[in-house]
C-alpha cells in the first residue's frame, strides 16, 4: 500500500486547511487510515483516525472542535478538514494505514506511512 499526503501550505492563525491522502496499491477492507503530524524536535503525535464504518477518533477536544476526518472509499482517499488553525498546529502531517477497524492512536499500530505534507500556520 502506498499512501500520497498532499494539501498541506502556508495558512495565517484562523485560516483553513484540507489535508488529502490518497491511498494506491493492494488495500484490504476493513482497514483503518489516520492523521499523525511531527512538530520540529517533538515526537510524532497523533490527530485522528476513521475506519471503514465512518466512525472516528480524535486526539482531544481542541482537535475535535476544529478539525474533520473523512474518507471516500471509492477514490481509497481520506481527508482532513483544519479550520481555525492555530501556529501550534504547525508540523509535518502523515497519513498511516493499518488493517481492521480499531481505531489506535498508537504508530506502532500502523503498517503503512505517507511521506507528510507540511502545514505552517503563522500568527
């Protein structure tokens, strides 16, 4: 399974962003994607996740309330929707495949990785 994150730029405090990943190559259903991003110096951290009944999981409120995860099976792509982005949100952002419908916010738990977009958000 290859996975092509895209949709990522440079966006002012309160703009907006969507986040794509287009996934390719021999997907087995059910199958969970999710959003990671990685700040400079931090560790990677967990954003969200949707499996293949539509359900979803987000890292905490203030992700939830400003952010929504989505796929379309049918074109295999998933997106993320960022509203009111915060400098904070800054990071290069990674979608990860994994097989089953568990929604983790675990890395160790996802098989497959995109190479990242970049999201900069300026005060």
């Amino acid at each position: 399974v290859q996975l092509q994150a895209s949709g990522g730029g440079l966006v002012q405090a309160g703009g907006s962003l969507r986040l794509s990943c287009a996934a390719s190559g021999r997907t087995v259903r059910p199958y969970t994607l999710s959003w990671f991003r990685q700040a400079p110096g931090k560790e990677r951290e967990f954003v969200a996740a949707i499996n293949g009944g539509g359900y979803s999981k987000y890292s905490g409120n203030s992700v939830e309330d400003r952010f929504t995860i989505s796929r379309d099976d049918i074109k295999k792509t998933m997106y993320l929707q960022m509203d009111s982005l915060e400098p904070e949100d800054t990071a290069v952002y990674h979608c990860a495949y994994k097989e089953g419908s568990l929604l983790t916010s675990s890395t160790r738990t996802y098989t497959y990785w995109g190479q990242g977009t970049q999201v900069t958000v300026s005060s």
